[in-house]
C-alpha cells in the first residue's frame, strides 16, 4: 500500500541569475547533467495530447532531436497520440528526474517531421526494431500475443533485409511556446521558472509560487 514517504530536496536549485536566457540551452544544460549522472532513460518524456473529445492522454516516448526547431520523438501515425495529434495539435511533454529533482514541462504545437528525416531516423534503427514498428498496428486491440508474433514472421519472411519505412510511422516534432524548469529544494519552496515565447521571438522569464 502507499506509504508516507518523504523527501526533502537538497540536490541543487535554479535562480533567475543562473538560468539561461534561452529555454533550448536550459533543456540542453539539464540534459547533459541528466545523461552524465547515468540516470535510465534520461531521454524518456511523458507526452500528453488530448483527443477530440477533450480527454487527455499520457504515455513515454523517447527524445530523439532537439534543436531550436523543436523536440523530436519518433512513433505510429495511427496510434492512438497520432489519432490525437490530428485531432488536436497541442501537447505538452514532461521530463522527470528523480535524483537530480527536476521535472521540465514543455508545451506546444506538434506537427509531423520532413519525410526525408523519418527515412533517415527508421533507417537507423537496428532490423529488430525497424521490423517490430513495420508489423505492430499500435493501439489496436489484438486477439493475443500471437496475432503480433504471426505479424513478426511475415515482416520478416517480406523485408529479409532491410525494411521499408511504412507511410504511418514517422517522427514528430513538438514546437515549444512555454517551458517550465522545476528544481526541488527543501521544505516544499520548490524553484520553478517559466519560459513564455513572445511575438518578436524572445522569452520572458517568470517565477511561479511552487
Ligand atoms: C521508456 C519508454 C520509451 C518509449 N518510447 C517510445 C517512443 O519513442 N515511441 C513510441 O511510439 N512509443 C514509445 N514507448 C511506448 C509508449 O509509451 C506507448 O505505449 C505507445 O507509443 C502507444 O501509445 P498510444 O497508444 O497512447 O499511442 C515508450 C515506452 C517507454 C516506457
């Protein structure tokens, strides 16, 4: 059962002289620190993205490209986010790092990324991979495990080599206007900055009560 755990954050703190003016670095600096403390999937981000009849849904995916453009992750088009995306392009994804206590929230628009980097990242991926995402209809519901392994057998029996991109599995790209970089500290006074993209392309940097 759930037990009353506690803990007081001590493991650094953000102030408004040490953020940098650019929410992009800011992610970038946290994960670095994320990659280099060794953490499991320092990579791994909740997305949300809410359908068109208004419920939200969350799940992990793993970044695979940050730039100034956006954050990059890579899935189904058919799945059940995809089927949300098109729905509603707004979506918000969340880092969490237990032992460095920071979580980033970052909110925007999502649009589908340029064919040609969907081809590039797939042809990357190891067979294995290439060919479960080829054969897997994400989110659809199967009779049994079997139903994906005799899926598995076909892919593998057509594309002995190397697999084809399927039209409906291809990146993402989610184009921030808000970030919020919280840093735990003692007592619950947790610090929390919040980045806001103006019309002239800058960012405001705001403080929020935790
Ligand atoms: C650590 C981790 C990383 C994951 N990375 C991805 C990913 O990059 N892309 C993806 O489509 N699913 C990824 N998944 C699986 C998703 O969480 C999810 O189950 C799947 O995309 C189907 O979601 P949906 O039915 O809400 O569309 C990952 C799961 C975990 C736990």
């Amino acid at each position: 059962m759930l037990r009353d755990l506690r803990s007081d954050y001590t493991y650094g703190t953000l102030s408004e002289q040490d953020a940098d003016p650019n929410p992009f670095r800011q992610l970038e600096r946290w994960l670095s620190e994320a990659i280099e403390t060794h953490l499991y999937e320092p990579h791994g981000m909740t997305l949300s993205t809410v359908g068109a009849n208004g419920r939200p849904s969350s799940r992990v995916v793993l970044l695979r490209g940050l730039d100034e453009g956006g954050l990059v992750f890579f899935s189904n088009y058919h799945s059940r986010k995809g089927q949300e995306l098109e729905a509603n392009p707004w979506a918000c994804l969340n880092f969490w790092w237990p032992p460095m206590e920071r979580q980033v929230r970052i909110e925007g628009r999502v649009e589908k990324v340029e064919p040609q980097l969907s081809d590039e990242y797939f042809a990357s991926r190891p067979y294995d991979s290439q060919i479960g995402s080829a054969a897997s209809p994400q989110s659809q519901v199967i009779a049994g495990r079997e139903v994906l392994e005799e899926r598995i057998a076909e892919f593998k029996a057509r594309y002995p080599e190397t697999v084809p991109r399927p039209a409906h599995w291809g990146g993402y790209r989610l184009k921030p206007d808000t970030f919020e970089f919280w840093q735990g500290r003692p007592s619950r006074l947790h610090d929390r900055l919040v980045y806001r993209l103006q019309p002239d392309g800058g960012w405001t940097i705001e403080r929020l009560a935790p």
